[in-house]
C-alpha cells in the first residue's frame, strides 16, 4: 500500500459537501478540516501497483465542489 496525503481547495461554502461525498466513497483512511491554502486534508492507502494519479483521479477528483488539490507523496517511514 502506498501512503499518500491529498489536500482538496474546495469551492467557497462547497466543503461540507465536498467531505461528506469523500466519507460516502469510503477510500479516505483519515480527512481533516485545514486552514489555509486548502480546505481538507485526507490520508489515503492506495494498493501497491495502481497508478496513483489516476487513482486519484478516477476516485477523487471527480467529486463535484472541488477546485483544485495537491498530492503529497510518502516513502519509507522513520
């Protein structure tokens, strides 16, 4: 599994939508309300092999309130 972090800028009054839609797809491990530049900030396992772009893609990006994300990739924890 790859570890992957993803914070999501969401239309303005969008993010409660926005956060219920990602619990409804049951793919975040954790999410997060955030300050600043973004407004939600989600941890996902992606399964070892899949694309993680696309992943992300295919089972994030297309929820409707979401202008803009960016993903933080993970390797070998210390």
């Amino acid at each position: 599994m790859n570890c992957v972090f993803v914070q999501l800028r969401c239309h303005p009054g969008q993010a409660y939508k926005v956060a219920d839609s990602v619990y409804e797809r049951e793919i975040a491990s954790e999410l997060y309300s955030t300050s600043g530049d973004y407004d939600l900030l989600m941890k996902l396992y992606i399964p070892a092999g899949e694309d993680i772009g696309k992943y992300i893609n295919d089972h994030i990006l297309d929820i409707e309130g979401i202008s803009r994300s960016l993903t933080t990739l993970t390797f070998k924890a210390f």
